[in-house]
C-alpha cells in the first residue's frame, strides 16, 4: 500500500515540479523589429491590403505576438496575405504567408467540411442514428446519437471538464499518447457519463466532434485522415492543412508568451483530437476552406444551409451558443469583438475560433459579402478577444473597398 501511494505522489508531484522548473526558465525577450512579408493578388486592393498590412504588424506589436498571419478571400480568389513576426525567435526565422500553425478547435469546421461532402455525396445522413453506420462503438449508449447531435454539441457528451473517464482525463491534459486511428482515441471518454438525454441540451464537446470522425471514417471506408485529404486538402489544394503532429517544413515554433518574452511550448501529441482539435493550417489555406462553403460546386447551396443553421434543442429553441454544425452563426452589428467601431447594419458571420497549445486561430465567413477572413498566432492571449479582435482592423481595409456601405462616414 505505501510503495502504490509512493508511486501515485510521485505520479502527481513530479510533473508538477517539472513543469515549475520549465516555467521559470528560458524566457527570452521579442525582438522589437520584426520581418514583414504579404502577398498582393488583386492590384486594385492596393490601397486596402497596405492599411490591413499596417493593422497587422500594429497588432502583433501590441499584443506581443511571436507572429501573426491573416488572410483574405472575396469571390471565391485568394486576394491578400499578410505576415509579421517569427516563426522561431531564437532561430530569427521569419514567419511567412505559407507558415502553418496548429487551428485547435478551427478544426471543427474542417471536420464539418469533409461529413458535408459526405452527406452531399449520399454516404452520411444526418438524422440517422450513427449505429447504422458503425456497428462496433465503444459505448452502446452512443447508438442513437446522430451526426447533427455530435456536430451541434447536443448529444450529451461531456466537455474536457465533465469527463468521468479518469484515464482519459490523465491522457487529454498531458497530451503524450500517439494515436493512429480515431477509433482509438474514443477510449479517452467511453466511459463517461452522459451529461443530458441527447438533444435536449447543448455543452460544448470536443469528444463529440471525434466521435463524427469516427463515424465518418466508419461510412465512407476509409481512415479519417486520408479521407480529409482526397476529399479536401487536394481538391480545394491546401497544402498545408493535415494532421498537426505532422513533420512539416513550414510548421512554427509554439510559445508561452510573457509580457514581451517567450519560451517554446513543450511538446504536446495532439493526434488524440485530430476532428475536433489536432489539425494544422496556414491562414491562407484556412481562408481558403471557408470560401469553399461559398463554392456550390463544392457545397451545394441545400448543404451548406443545412450546416450553417443554428440548431433546436428538444424544447424548440435555438441552442444558446447559436451553434450550428461545426460552425458558430452570428448577425451583429460590429466585427468580432470589436463594440467601440458600429457598423452601420447588422452583418451574418459564420465562424469559429481555435485554442491550442501554443496557438491560436479565427476562421470568419461573410456569406452575403463572399468574403472570408483567417488569423493565426503561435502563442495564446488569455482572453480570447484580445487575439481574435484585432481581426476587425485588419478585415476594414476590405470593407471599404468592398462594402462601403456597412461604415460610418466617420471612417
């Protein structure tokens, strides 16, 4: 009994200490220069892409930002990209419109992405309960789950805070574990309790959004990841979007962040979530998935309502995130987090951010403006907001070009 309590305080203590060490050592100070490099495709966006250029960099500034990269898609063209920063600090290696980063729950809408295909193609239904489609699941209990459940976080599976699963708490916090299947990883929650009889609630899960994949995976007969890439990454040509464990040239360097010092995260494995949170893009190629949705050749018009409605409880109301199927929906009248600038009318945005370890990513489609927004950073703000709304200063240049409109006179 002494030498397994032993074991167990040291099971606790050790990583404690040696993350105590980790933190208070090797901070290094961001350089107060940094690199600049944006791509230019439409000459008459000049005037625009300087001023989201400048927004930019002054955003990465005051931030204290390792790097930060934004992209720009209108009509279905790629027609700006912007980066400042370094993708390693210590190396002084510039980050670059190409540089990929970790997406964190980003990787929702992707996953969304490739079930829409599916369902389009008539291999997925949504309202059928996945047992049809997945004879073997881990849980009985899960059987009647469907994909509009999982994928509007209506099922019942709990959030990283609620699983009763105490291996699969140990393994999602310390990120270590290799998994090479998506069947694999379901045994982080499969016996956990259920939060709510399905439809009847909505709490946020990750979990939820891994077992799609694994549905997913189940019908069209193929591993989720090869899947992901025949079906989206070749066609739509997004070189960089893929598995974030994945050895890949133009991957950053991931930071804790400091005031304006920074040291390299430690190294996480995070193939336990690739569905739900374990993919990696450039802002480029992330902005160039969200104007696929606006693409009907690629989703039909009938799909992506479908997938871009906010979803009803039981009871018939709307959820109280708005969520739809992978994507949040919202109609404001200012850009993200950004109250102090009206717009002159309120706008739809379909959206959804991103938290990983070291990074973070926001991914914003404007449907009836055919324009699409991505943004990545390799370190994370603890307010979300104080990443994600910068996006409204480097988004406005384009508005002024694009829909005037929608400014006040002022600007």
């Amino acid at each position: 009994m002494k030498k397994f309590l032993w074991i167990l305080l040291g099971l606790i203590v050790l990583p404690v200490l040696a993350a105590s060490v980790y933190w208070f050592s090797g901070w290094q100070a961001l350089p107060s220069e940094v690199p600049q490099q944006q791509q230019l495709h439409q000459p008459q966006l000049t005037a625009a892409a300087a001023a989201s250029m400048q927004a930019l960099v002054d955003a990465r500034a005051e931030q204290s930002l390792p790097a930060l990269t934004a992209a720009v898609v209108w009509q279905g063209e790629l027609v700006w990209g912007g980066a400042a920063g370094f993708a390693d600090v210590e190396k002084q290696q510039p980050v670059t419109t190409n540089s990929q980063f970790r997406i964190g729950s980003s990787s929702k809408p992707v996953t969304a992405t490739a079930i829409a295909r599916a369902v389009q193609a008539g291999t997925l239904q949504l309202d059928t309960p996945i047992s049809q489609y997945q004879a073997d699941l881990p849980n009985p209990a899960w059987g009647d789950f469907t994909l509009r459940q999982l994928l509007s976080h209506t099922a019942g599976l709990p959030g990283y805070e609620q699983n009763s699963d105490w291996v699969g708490v140990w393994r999602t916090l310390v990120k270590q574990h290799r998994y090479t299947d998506v069947m694999d990883s379901l045994a982080l929650f499969d016996q956990a309790q259920l939060q709510y009889q399905p439809g009847s609630g909505f709490l946020y899960s990750s979990f939820g959004i891994n077992l799609a994949s694994a549905v997913l995976q189940s019908a069209v007969d193929e591993p989720f990841l090869a899947y992901l890439s025949r079906e989206i990454s070749q066609p739509l040509a997004l070189p960089s979007l893929m598995a974030a464990e994945v050895a890949y040239q133009a991957q950053v360097q991931f930071y804790f962040s400091n005031e304006q010092q920074v040291k390299p995260h430690w190294p996480v494995d995070l193939s336990q979530k690739w569905a739900g949170g374990g993919l990696a893009a450039s802002s480029v190629d992330l902005a160039k998935l969200g104007a696929a949705w606006l693409d009907p050749a690629f989703i039909s018009a009938d799909i992506q309502q479908q997938f871009w409605t906010p979803q009803k409880l039981t009871n018939g109301e709307v959820n109280d995130q708005n969520y739809a199927l992978g994507w949040r929906v919202t109609e404001r009248d200012f850009l993200f987090c950004d109250q102090d600038h009206k717009l002159t009318k309120a706008i739809r945005y379909i959206h959804h951010g991103g938290v990983s370890d070291g990074a973070q990513s926001w991914l914003v489609v404007y449907p009836e403006l055919q324009l699409v927004l991505a943004m990545n950073t390799n370190t994370v703000k603890e307010n979300y907001c104080d990443f994600a709304g910068q996006a409204a200063a480097i988004i406005r240049p384009f508005l002024r070009h694009i829909a005037p409109e929608l400014l006040a006179e002022a600007e």
